[in-house]
C-alpha cells in the first residue's frame, strides 16, 4: 500500500519517495513508497504535477487508486532511465490542489449549514473542472433557504474555524457524532473535524483554516430524482464565475444602454416589444397578400371557365407563398395556382379553389421526382422545397402543361 502523505498534511506540496513498480501498457504509470499526490475518491479529483528524478522530468496527468490500495501516477510519456529502486522527487501542481482543497472544504461547510438549517442531508458530491455540486436529500427547497444555507455556511467561513485531522476507530466515530458514518469494513477512519461545526469521515485534501477557503456562492438550483442539487463554487473559482457573470451582465447592460440592475426589466420589455411587432407584421402580411391576390385575379383572364395564376418570385418564404395561395383560392371560386421562389430557399406551391378537378398534391409529387425535390400536399393545396434556384421555373411550366394535357 502506498504511504499516502496527504492524509496528514494537505500543504505538502513536495516530496521525496522511492519508486515501486514502472509500468508502460495501457499507459505509462508509476507506483511510489509514499506519495503526497491525490487520487480521484470521494468527489474529488485528481492532483497534476511532476515526478523528476536525476535525468528524468515526467508530467503526473492523472492520479488513481489501484485495487490493492496503490496510488498510480499516470505519466504523459514513458520513462526512460526510472526503474523500481530509483529516488524521486514529486512536485504537485499547488493552484490546481489549492482550488481542490477550497472546494472540497467548502463542501463540508456548505453540507453541514445545510444540517443544521433545514436537517437536510447531502448524498453525494460531485465536483467538475468549473463548479461543484451537493445533492440534497429534500422533497423541497426554496429559495430563500438557499440563501440562507449560503449565509450561514460563509459565517462559518469567516469565523475562521480550525480544521483538524484525526485517525479513530470505527467504534469510537459512533461516539462523535459524525454527519454521515460511511459504510465499509475498515476500521480505521480518518475523521475531519471542522471545530464546533462538522465532523466528517473522509480521505480528500482539506484546508487548514476555514478562512482559507474565502467564500461561497451558490448558483443553479434543480430538481433530481432524490431531491435538490445545488450547484457552488468556493474560494478563487467563486470570484472568476463572479468576475464572468458580471462581464456577461455588464454586456447585456451595455446593449439596452441600461444599469445592469434594470437587465431583467429592459429584457421583458424588449420581448413584450418583439410580441406586438410580430403580430404587426403578420396582420400587414394578410392585407398585402390579400391585396396582391386581387390584383393578380384582376389582371388574369378566364380562359376555359378558370383562372390559371403562375408567377415565380425572386425572395419569398415558403409561408408566405402559402399565404398569397390561400388568398387567391379563397377569392374566387376558379382558380389554379402554380407559384414559386427561388429564395431563400427555392421552393413551390400549388392550389386550386375547392371544387376544380385537379390534384394538386398528386401533381406536387410528380414534379418533386422529376426534379429531385420533396414535398406534397393535400388535393387543393401542396408545396415543395427544391435543392436549386433554377428547377422552380421548369417545375412552373412542367406544373402548367401537366394541367392543359390532363385537364378537362
Ligand atoms: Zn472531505
């Protein structure tokens, strides 16, 4: 088993240790005698850093536990001279374990406020590259009590407790009072205890003084399946997700010319602005394609008791062909509509005024497979989108003398 160091000093950021096994396949790794460097457990992740030794400088980029109780240290490249025997050194990235520690703790703190608030006990932990999360086991949590926890837990922050690391028996943590009892058969726990404020069982990397984690912020609250999960982070991940937020706000603020404080409001009146236009736009819609219609049926003559209307467009929507088909359908009683557009995407509509004897989905369909496109319709009413400007106008003119030879 390896001597793990960080157990009894998160601090020690460098050490000494003698190498135990090198290993090339599936990727290359060290065992070590001892090592202060952190295995992804209990939530938290991995520590990053450096194993040098006389000639040989490797970067450590990833940290596990072996089965049998090892701590492997993943190598970006295989070894050269390093065998079993050989004296290291091993260097820990200090930001990265520092970030860890601060999260880490904050947790404790965060969980245990969280206690004693609302007796809402946290299931699990889960920390990522930019913020951490506490699951909460609650049928509910408001707002408020969010605000609260968050209170409470960067009081206990401020106080500036002690935090201290205790190895007991499994019996005599029974005794303690611990947050959470873990399960398993070891006998030997490894008890943090955060003065007069939490004393948990677990094998991360703390900080030493509550202050050392700064503060606390939390930010998404969401449902999960046994209760809440609150999203936090702690320390210098809380002021960068501040320092962005507010960059963010900031930019929105600048857009409306507006404090940032009036974000929310200008926003809603900005979309509530976007609702009455777009109901403006599709009323002036209706009237210019209704408009349109009757001067189209008016400058159209009958020829065999109907009305044949087939004009290409240069820049209309699909909807909007649709729209100035409907109208000239429900205009007059006789009329066979063959429109097109060759932009912004080139498509086709065909209508009729119900009661005419053709099929105009049927006819839709003949034209797609001639001319490599998809689209359909109903008898009255069909439409079509084609992957090229240039097959609307053949598709119009395919459309009409498909008409004339199959009409009565
Ligand atoms: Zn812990």
């Amino acid at each position: 088993m390896t001597d793990r160091l960080y157990y009894h000093d998160s601090f020690l950021y460098d050490f000494d240790a003698e190498v135990r096994e090198v290993s090339e396949s599936p990727r290359p790794a060290l065992i070590l005698d001892r090592s202060a460097f952190y295995p992804t457990s209990g939530g938290q992740v991995f520590d990053t850093g450096v194993i040098s030794a006389e000639n040989e400088k490797l970067k450590v980029t990833e940290v596990a536990d072996s089965e049998d109780g090892h701590i492997v240290h993943y190598l970006e490249a295989p070894v050269k001279d390093i065998k079993p025997g050989t004296r290291i050194h091993g260097q820990i990235d200090t930001s990265r374990r520092r970030d860890h520690m601060q999260q880490h703790s904050g947790q404790h703190v965060l969980s245990a406020a969280f206690v004693k608030l609302f007796d809402m006990p946290t299931v699990s932990f889960h920390m990522a590259d930019d913020y951490c999360s506490i699951d909460l086991e609650t049928a509910n949590l408001s707002k408020d009590q969010v605000e609260r926890a968050e209170r409470l837990a960067n009081e206990a922050i401020l106080e500036n407790r002690p935090v201290d690391i205790r190895f007991v028996t499994r019996n005599e943590a029974g005794k303690l009072g611990l947050r959470k009892l873990p399960p398993g058969e070891r006998d030997e726990l490894r008890i943090i205890d955060i003065r007069d404020w939490d004393i948990s069982a677990c094998g991360g990397t703390h900080v030493s003084q509550t202050g050392q984690i700064g503060c606390i912020l939390l930010r998404k609250v969401e449902k999960v399946r046994q209760g809440f999960r609150v999203e936090f982070v702690a320390g210098q991940r809380a002021v960068a997700t501040a320092r962005r937020d507010f960059t963010i706000l900031t930019e929105t603020a600048a857009l409306f010319s507006a404090h940032i404080y009036d974000v929310p409001q200008q926003t809603a009146k900005a979309l509530d602005a976007i609702k009455v236009l777009r109901k403006q736009r599709e009323q002036s819609e209706e009237e210019l394609a209704e408009a349109q219609a009757a001067a189209m049926l008016a400058e159209t003559a009958e020829s065999g008791g109907r009305k044949l209307i087939r004009r290409t467009f240069s820049e209309r929507e699909m909807n909007s062909l649709k729209l100035l088909a409907q109208k000239l359908i429900r205009l007059a009683p006789n009329v066979v509509v063959l429109l097109g557009s060759t932009a912004p995407q080139p498509s086709l509509v065909f209508a009729q005024s119900p009661g005419q004897p053709f099929d105009m989905g049927q006819l839709m369909k003949q034209m797609m497979g001639k001319l490599g496109g998809r689209g359909g319709g109903s008898k009255d009413m069909a439409q079509g989108g084609l992957s090229n400007a240039a097959a609307v106008e053949s598709g119009l003119s395919e459309a009409a003398k498909s008409l004339e030879a199959t009409g009565p």
